[in-house]
C-alpha cells in the first residue's frame, strides 16, 4: 500500500535543552512548532536543539527547507 500524493507521513522529534531551572524534554509531531519551542527556550536562556526520536540531532536548517517546501 502506497501513500496519498501529498501526504507526509508524521514525524516525531523531540526538543531537549539544558538551562537555569535544569534539562528540559519535550515531544513534538509538528516541526514547526518543534522549530518555535527551540527558539522561544533560547530567548528565555536556554541551549536548546531538536532531536530524531533516536536521540541524533536534526539540523535546524534542513528542517527549515523541508517546511518550506512542504508550504509552497
């Protein structure tokens, strides 16, 4: 069985940083949102970077195109 045209298949990833009030983990199907908790840790004084589900980092860049794409 084949997927739709057009679909995409459901990613997990998850966000892990390390800051003032300690390690942090979350979960996140949707990469942008994934995209917007990494950059609203850091504003807030964290390191913080996504994940794959394996624990090996996803380059924040990549993930950037592949939204984009995805949207034109």
């Amino acid at each position: 069985m084949s997927a739709a045209p057009n679909k995409v298949r459901p990613v997990s990833m998850i966000v892990r940083a390390e800051g003032p009030s300690g390690p942090a983990k979350i979960r996140s199907d949707d990469p942008k949102e994934a995209l917007d908790l990494v950059q609203y840790l850091r504003t807030i004084g964290y390191k913080a970077w996504i994940e794959d589900i394996n624990g090996i980092e996803i380059e924040e860049t990549a993930l950037k195109k592949a939204i984009k794409s995805f949207c034109d």
